[in-house]
C-alpha cells in the first residue's frame, strides 16, 4: 500500500484542500504510466494506442513531447505490457512516484486560474484537447482540460513533494474571491 | 514580463525558461591539450552583439537555440538544432 | 589625522576647495597607467603614490570619476566568505574600511553595524556552520546564531513561523557593514591627486600597441601615452578591455539591479540578506532602504532595470518585512557586473608582462576597494604579485585550482 502525501502518514498530511469558491480535489492515488525516450511512441501505438499531436491530449494519452507519453487511462494491464515487453520500448518515467494529481473546479475557477497561470486557459484560447506544460502555482506543472466526477475543471500534474505548498497557494490565490 | 517563444510550446514567459549560455563546440577529448581544454570549459562568448545561446523550457524539459543580442537584449530567432543542420 | 573637518569648522572664510583637480593634458608617457577611474584604480593609485613613491601615474577614466559600478553597486562590506583565501584577502578589506577614513582623512561614512543572513531551511543553516567555523578559524567576527537572537537583531523581522519560509536561524557577521561609496572613490582620488597622480576624466582606451609581449603604447581618445605599467579595472568593460590587448578572460556580463525606497527614520539597524529569497536590505545613512538581489538570470551587457526583478524584489523585501508594502520605491538602477566561472576576482599577472588585471569582480568588488587597492600597488612597485594575490591569479582555470565562493557570493551579499 503506498503512502500519498495526503493520506495519513504522509508528507502532507494535514493539509486541507480548499473547497469553497474553488475545490480541489487529490488524483495522486490514481493510475497512470509515463513513458519516455526513442521507442516508446512506437511501442504504444502497436498497443492499438494512437499517439496525438505533442501537447495535446486524445484516449487517455497525453503527449508531452515526441517521445514522452503519459497515460492516464487503465495504466496498469499496460504497466504489466510493458514490462513483458522486448526493447525498444522507451524507458519507464515514474510519473506515477514523482507527480501529484490535482483537479480543480468551482465557480471562480477561471478567475483563480488567471492567478496562477500565465496561459490563457478560457475556453476561446484553450481547446479541449489541449495540454499546457506552464506554470501553475508557482510551479512547472502540466495542465489540461478534465472533467471529473461530473465536474468540469482542470487537471494538474507537478512535483509531488510540492503538494502541501500547491495546496496553498490555490488557497491564497482564492481568498480574495471567498472573502468579501 | 519579456516572452521567449518556444519552438515547442510557442509563446512563454521569460520565467519560463532558463539559459545555458552560448553554444560551444565539443572539442575531441583525444586531441585537445589541457590549455584548449580548460579554455573550453572556462571561457564563454562574452561578446556584445549576437549570440547564439541554448534554452531549456522548463516545465517540458525541452531545449533549443535562441539568437539574441547581447546588449539590447532583443531575441531574433528561437529555433531546435534540427532547424540548425538544416540550415544551409 | 582626520582633523579637516574640524579645522573646516573653525575657519573664519569656509574657503571652498576642490578636492580633485581638472583634468590636465595628457602627457606622451607615465611610469603607470590606471585604466579606470573608479574605486580600485584609484585606490591602487593612493598607495602607489603614498607607499611606493610612484608618483608619476595616470588614471583614465573613459566618464567621470567613481561614475560606473563604484556608483552601481548596494556597499555591502563584509567577509564572511567560504574559502580561507577569499576570508583571508577580504578581512584585510574589512580592516581597511575600519581605519578608511583616517587613512583618506576623509569621512568615507563607514558604519560596522553588522551583517545578517537569514536561513529559512535546514541545509542552508549547515552551509552557515561551514562558513562560520571558516571564518573564525581565519579570525573574522562570525557566529550562527538561533531563531531568538534573529529576532533580538532585527525585531521587525517576519519569522514565519510555521509557514513555508520560516525563519529557523541566521549567520550572524558582526564585522559586516557599509560605506558611502562616493567618499570612498573621492577620498582616494583626492589623497592620490594631492601627491601628483594625474586623474583624466573623459579619457577613453580604445587600444594598445604591443611588442615582444609588452605594452608599448596606450592609444586614447585624446592621443597616445607610453607606459612603463598598466592595469586594467574598469569593472563591466574589463573583458572588452583586455580583450583590445589581446587577453581573453574567463568573464560573462550580467545585469546586476537594485532599487531603493523612500527615506524612513532609522528602524533597520543590521544588514539583513535571505538566501531562499534572493533579496538583502540595508538602510542607508539618508534613510533610504536598498534592496538588491543576484544578478539577472541570463547575460546582457546592459544597465536597464526590469519590472520582474522589481516585482522579485519587492516581493522579498515586504515578506521579510510586511510593513514595507506602503513604502514608496525612489530610484532604480542596474550595473554590469563581470562574473567569473568560480565567483572569484581575478588579479594579478596576465600574459603581457606589464599588463596588470584587477577584474572579474562581479558582484563583490566594492567591498574589496581598499585591499585591492593595496596589493594591486604593491604587485606593480614591485613587478611582482604580491602573496596575498597568488590565489587569484588568472591561471587558476588552466590548473583547476578554483576558488568557488558561488554560496557565499551569488545569493546574500
């Protein structure tokens, strides 16, 4: 059973996730599986995986560069494909050890975005199947488009040691939209 | 804030972004003398009009080549080395 | 003595004196050439010509005197440095600013209030153990000192307890301090003048002419001038300058900016630099809060100031001390400074033999003047590089022998 800097015992552990005019939610815990390196588009598209433009995102695959994948759908018969699998493959890039997983919504979402990231993600500027690698809350993070749970919003990825502060400054950057 | 345009992410703040300095030749480790060596790994482009610089986009871990000058700080092509060997 | 000012005091008229002397016509040869008239060349000038004898000196200054970094820079004295050369040439420095203005019988301002860097984690309060222990075994004023005593120091200090940038100990350097930058170049320049250095304002070096590995003539704006020796200081264009004799140095150009606020009354009595923050405040004698950083995250050989690096500044400078987020910003403005690969100076010989080099200082060069000064005079009296410069010698990169005060240069001054 792994520990999430969340989940009890972990790093960040007492750390709230902001809901109110913004609520975040904490994907870490979910699957995915990062590939990187020559090899690893080819391999993935024989898995009947088609590859989409860099920086955009189709069927669960995020295409971060030529060679850098991410996948966020149904990560772990593919996890064990891979591994069974002869070279050349891509080398695995632990994105599942190394990144947080957070999905944003609320009403003021837009406004807080507009915060903490310097891309215009308004839907006129920012397709649905668009990934953006910018900044969010001060930190390089990955962002796109991601309806979770019912509720339309954003996903983010970024350096799991970070939670607790990303945590924060999606807190402060709200306040000034909950108070008053 | 100044932009910097990446070739694989387009338009992005400076902060963004961090320089690796002017490009270098590798010298062949085999027949370089200790001076030309140390000078390699010391001695940088320092001069005032352009040059000719690597950038890495952070957040996607992505680098290129960006001609910028030196003194009035304009940037007049970012590029990959791809777009470099192509280049007659 | 410094009695001139008292003396000033009781004179019957207030007579008004120049203390620097209009530039004269340039003479065909001096037995030393200074290129650079701002702190260091005229610091090398005042011992040459009051310790040496050498008198027959030239300083050229391409504008006007003390008008480039010796203007640009934030005064920070200190030496809390990492290497025990670096401790060793940069406490005579300290020492030297003590006795300045006896020396210059000239108030260079020199206020030893004391330096304090802040540590907000726990690896930067054992890179602070490092320096302190290097710097009482050279016998500098330096302690680490805890969370309590920060606060005893500067009680208007955020200490951000429980927060990301919590304050959790300092480096405290009692022997760290400021001085008034223009007395300083002024003072030098008038003792150096008095005993006949001639100071040429306006004087640009656009060449040199060399033969059989020697400098035989210095071409100027205003004609050319044999020289017995030359040294080159002319802080940002040192690599531009040596590269027109020829010498390649290991140097890049960065922009190096600083503001400052409006006057306060007295309230900031140390020095006080954040590592994390990248961000130093010191209040300056008219009251003005100085606050300065690194340098410019990329080379440019430019003196324009950024909205970012304000906005980076700022923004340190109210987290450390909130109530400064009504306080009005007055002047800004930028230096370029000449980096070295190991965050060193470089001086001393270069491959022409009477071509001296007191460059690569960087970001720490005012805090040197006087020692610079001193050794540079004594290295050229004497043809040769005086011990307490050794280590800085040029040909460190070719033997690897760095000297890397990167820690304790880029991020606190």
């Amino acid at each position: 059973m792994k520990t999430f800097p969340l989940s009890p015992g972990g790093a960040a552990e007492n750390v709230t996730l902001i809901d109110n005019v913004i609520t975040l939610t904490d994907l870490t815990p979910l699957p995915r599986f990062g590939l990187k390196g020559r090899g690893s588009g080819a391999w993935l598209q024989a898995q009947g995986r088609p590859l989409p433009q860099i920086n955009q995102i189709a069927n669960g695959v995020l295409r971060l560069g030529s060679e850098d994948l991410v996948v966020v759908e149904t990560a772990d018969d593919l996890r064990a494909a891979w591994h069974a699998a002869p070279a050349p493959k891509g080398y695995t890039a632990w994105r599942e050890e190394t990144w947080a997983w957070m999905h944003l919504s609320g009403p003021r979402l837009n406004d807080v975005l507009a915060k903490i990231c310097p891309v215009d993600l308004s839907p006129a500027a920012f397709k649905d199947n668009q990934i953006a690698q910018t900044r969010v809350g001060y930190l390089e993070a990955i962002i796109w488009r991601h309806t979770f749970d019912g509720r339309e919003g954003f996903s983010v990825f970024f350096d799991i040691a970070a939670t607790a502060f990303f945590a924060n400054a999606v807190a402060t950057a709200a306040r000034e939209f909950s108070e008053g | 804030m100044k932009i910097l345009t990446c070739p694989m992410n387009g338009p992005r703040n400076i902060n963004e972004f961090q320089c690796f300095g002017p490009v270098k030749n590798d010298p062949d480790p085999a027949t370089t003398s200790d001076a030309d060596w140390a000078r390699h790994l010391f001695r940088v482009d320092n001069s005032r009009g352009v040059i000719t610089e690597w950038w890495r986009h952070v957040p996607s871990n992505y680098f290129f080549l960006a001609e910028r000058n030196a003194t009035t700080n304009e940037v007049i092509r970012t590029f990959t080395p791809q777009d470099a060997e192509a280049r007659p | 003595m410094p009695l001139r000012l008292l003396k000033y005091a009781f004179s019957r008229d207030y007579p008004v004196t120049g203390d620097i002397p209009a530039t004269p016509d340039l003479k065909s040869s001096y037995d030393v050439v200074i290129i650079g008239g701002g702190g260091h060349g005229l610091a090398c000038a005042h011992y040459l010509s009051k310790y040496h004898g050498i008198t027959n000196v030239a300083v050229l200054e391409k504008g006007y005197l003390a008008g480039g970094n010796t203007a640009r820079n934030t005064t920070t004295i200190r030496s809390n440095y990492i290497t025990k050369e670096g401790i060793a040439f940069y406490k005579e420095g300290v020492q030297l600013y003590e006795e300045m203005s006896q020396e210059l019988d000239f108030n260079v301002m020199f206020s030893q209030r004391g330096q304090l860097t802040l540590a907000h984690t726990e690896a930067t309060l054992r890179s602070f153990h490092l320096r302190a222990e290097m710097g009482k075994h050279a016998g500098t004023n330096i302690e680490v000192v805890d969370a309590q005593t920060v606060k005893d120091l500067s009680p208007h200090l955020n200490m951000d307890e429980g927060g990301p940038l919590e304050i959790m100990g300092g480096l405290w350097h009692a022997d760290g301090g400021t001085a008034r930058h223009d007395a300083v170049a002024w003072g030098y320049a008038a003792q150096a003048a008095r005993r006949g250095v001639e100071i040429h304002q306006r004087t640009e070096v656009e060449g040199f002419e060399t033969d059989q590995g020697r400098i035989t003539k210095v071409r100027t704006n205003r004609g050319d001038i044999a020289a017995g020796q030359v040294m080159i200081a002319v802080g940002g264009m040192n690599y531009d300058m040596a590269m027109r004799a020829g010498v390649e140095l290991p140097i890049r150009c960065y922009p190096l900016q600083a503001m400052v606020t409006q006057p306060l009354k007295p309230w900031l009595h140390t020095l006080v630099s954040s590592v994390s923050l990248h961000t130093y405040l010191v209040q300056s004698s008219r009251g003005e809060i100085v606050i300065g950083g690194g340098s410019d995250p990329y080379q440019l050989c430019s003196t324009r100031s950024t909205l970012d690096m304000k906005e980076h500044l700022s923004e340190g400078a109210t987290h450390l001390f909130p109530f400064l987020q009504g306080v009005r910003l007055l002047r800004q403005w930028a230096g370029i400074t000449d980096m070295t690969p190991d965050y060193s100076p470089i001086m001393g010989a270069s491959p022409l033999k009477n071509l001296w080099l007191d460059c690569g200082w960087g970001t720490w060069g005012f805090k040197a003047t006087p020692v610079a000064g001193k050794y540079m005079a004594q290295t050229i009296a004497n043809g040769r590089v005086a011990p307490i410069l050794e280590p800085f010698t040029m040909e460190r990169f070719a033997r690897f022998e760095l000297l890397n005060e990167m820690g304790a240069t880029a991020a606190s001054h």
